[in-house]
C-alpha cells in the first residue's frame, strides 16, 4: 500500500513538475514576442504584414492538421514544407524590423544607466516644453509678437475656437515660426495647443479682460491672455512684438520673465517634469561603454600604446637643431 502511495504521489508530482516548466516556457516565450511586438512592429508598416502572414500560418497549420488526420501525406508534406518556407519569409520581410532590434540591442537602451523611464505623459510634457521653449526664444530674439495657449485636459475650447482656422497640426517649432511670421495671415490671432501636444487653431480670437485696473502698457495679446485665464484654466505664453518681453499668464495673472530659459523652468515647475538630472541619469548604451573603453583616449590605449606614442617626442623636431 505504502509503495503504491508512493508511486502515485511520484507520479503526481512529476506531472505537476512538467505543468509548470511548460507553464514557465510560455510565459517566457509569450514575454518575448511582447516585447518585440510593441518595441519594434507595433504601429509600424509591419504590423499589417505580420497579421497577413499569421493568418496564412493559421491556413496552413490549419490543412495540414487535416491532411494528417485523413492521412493525406503528400499533403501533408506539402503543408509542412510550406511552414517551414513561412519561418523563412519572416526573416526575409522582417529584416528592417530585425536590424532595428539589434541596433537597438547594440546601442539602444537596453543596457542603459537611467534609474527609471520616463512615463508618457512626462514626455509629453518635455516634448511641449522643448517645443515652446525654442519657439519662445527665437520669437523674443526677433521681436515677433506670439500668444500661445495652453489647454488643460479639461478645458474644451469654447466658442473662441471658432473664430480661428483649425488646423490639428503636430506640435514643433518650424510650425510655430512659420504661424508667427509677420507675412502670414494667421500671426496676428492666438495659436491654441491642445493637451496632446497638437496645435488646434491658429488666428484664433480671445476675449480681452475687463478688469478697469490693468495698466496701460499691457496690449491687446497681454489683454487677450489675461481674459481667457480669468474664465479658464488655460495656461497663456505672451511675446511682446515691441520689447521681445516674455510672459506667462495663468488664473488672471501675468509673470514676466527674463528670457526663455527662465519660461522653461518656468513650466517645467507646473508640468512636473525636472532637467536637472538629465545628465546624472542619462542612459549610456553598452556600446558606447565598448567605445569609451578602447577609445584613443581610454585606459586600455595608454597603457599598451603610451609608449609608441611618447617616442615621438625624444627626436628633434624638423628645423629645430640648426639653432
């Protein structure tokens, strides 16, 4: 009874030791191809090809499981060959998306130095902020009035929107200049960015503030950008056409600063998002540590060629023993 027991209790676990190795390799293998689909084909022109051909290989899977069960082996071996001849398509189709992977593995980010990765939205925000930033500091050099809106997420547009030209544009810098110069129809109104880093509508119009005790020197832009944050949560960026000064207006009120690099810490402050630490924890690839370590100037060279190099030094230089 005893060694019966025993026997099933083996058994047992024995089979419940092979459930979770292949449970194990799964999630492993499941793992990787995650990984390498959304690191690497995901949103890309391959995806639509790796869909074509994953439904091929369900067809073929799919009639050679039928030419076996009927025992059809010709069609069997035909099958089976075409399977074979798909797992090859894939490197051939696949090769940009594969040298990608090891350019990345190479060089990328894999082997980084950097505690954590950004979140998305924290790259948004210094994607917005870079973008502004630039804009911001060409407009004041040249002296070009801007008004740049900032919506929040829960801000909507209003009814100013439809006053301006919409245009859903990506966000960058060349965009913003070529708004703002003096030549385009749509300088002269309020550029308008979404919270997903899109510009919106341009020309836009915005309701000036009503408040009796603004002074003087403020002008229709600054007047603009202190109306639309009283009734708002929008965030305002004034440049001023005459001096070049830079503003930032938000809840009604306006704060000057110096130049744009104070603007950029400005926002970076209210969007949460630090440059400081950008070059303590910035990610240095496994490749450049190779380069770095048998660089000319590295340990590894001045030890085995600082000899070869210093021996140079002991011969007289070309007219100089003629003294």
């Amino acid at each position: 009874m005893m060694e019966w027991l025993l026997r099933e209790w083996t058994v047992q676990h024995s089979l419940v030791h092979q459930v979770l190795k292949g449970v194990i390799q799964i999630a492993i293998l499941t793992g990787i191809i995650y990984f390498v689909y959304v690191r690497f084909i995901r949103k890309s022109h391959a995806e639509q090809l790796l869909k074509g051909l994953f439904i091929m290989l369900l067809i073929f899977v799919g009639m050679w499981i039928l030419a076996y069960v009927f025992q059809l082996p010709m069609l069997e071996h035909v099958f089976a060959a075409s399977i074979q001849i798909l797992f090859i398509g894939l490197i051939v189709i696949f090769q940009p998306e594969l040298r990608r992977m090891l350019l990345f593995l190479g060089q990328g980010e894999l082997f980084g130095t950097a505690i954590a990765a950004q979140s998305p939205e924290e790259e948004k925000a210094e994607y917005l902020i870079h973008e502004l930033t630039e804009t911001v500091h060409f407009l004041s050099k040249a002296k070009r009035g801007a008004l740049i809106v900032l919506e929040s997420a829960t801000t909507h547009g209003g009814d100013y929107l439809e006053m301006g030209t919409l245009l859903d544009a990506k966000l960058s810098t060349e965009l913003m200049l070529t708004i703002f110069h003096h030549n385009t129809p749509l300088h002269d109104g309020a550029v308008v960015i979404g919270p997903d880093n899109r510009v919106v509508a341009a020309g836009v119009l915005l309701p000036l503030t009503e408040d009796p005790k603004l002074s003087w020197q403020y002008g229709t832009r600054h007047r603009a950008a202190i109306g639309l944050t009283e009734i708002s949560d929008s965030r305002c960026i004034v440049v001023s056409e005459e001096s070049g000064t830079i503003s930032l207006v938000e809840g009604g009120k306006l704060e000057k600063m110096t130049n744009a690099e104070e603007l950029r810490k400005a926002l970076a402050k209210r969007y949460e998002v630090s440059f400081d630490s950008e070059a303590a924890e910035r990610r240095i690839p496994f490749g450049e540590r190779i380069s770095e370590f048998f660089g000319s100037d590295s340990k590894f060279n001045r030890i085995f060629y600082g000899k070869r190099q210093k021996e140079p030094d002991k011969f007289p230089k070309s007219g100089a023993g003629n003294g």
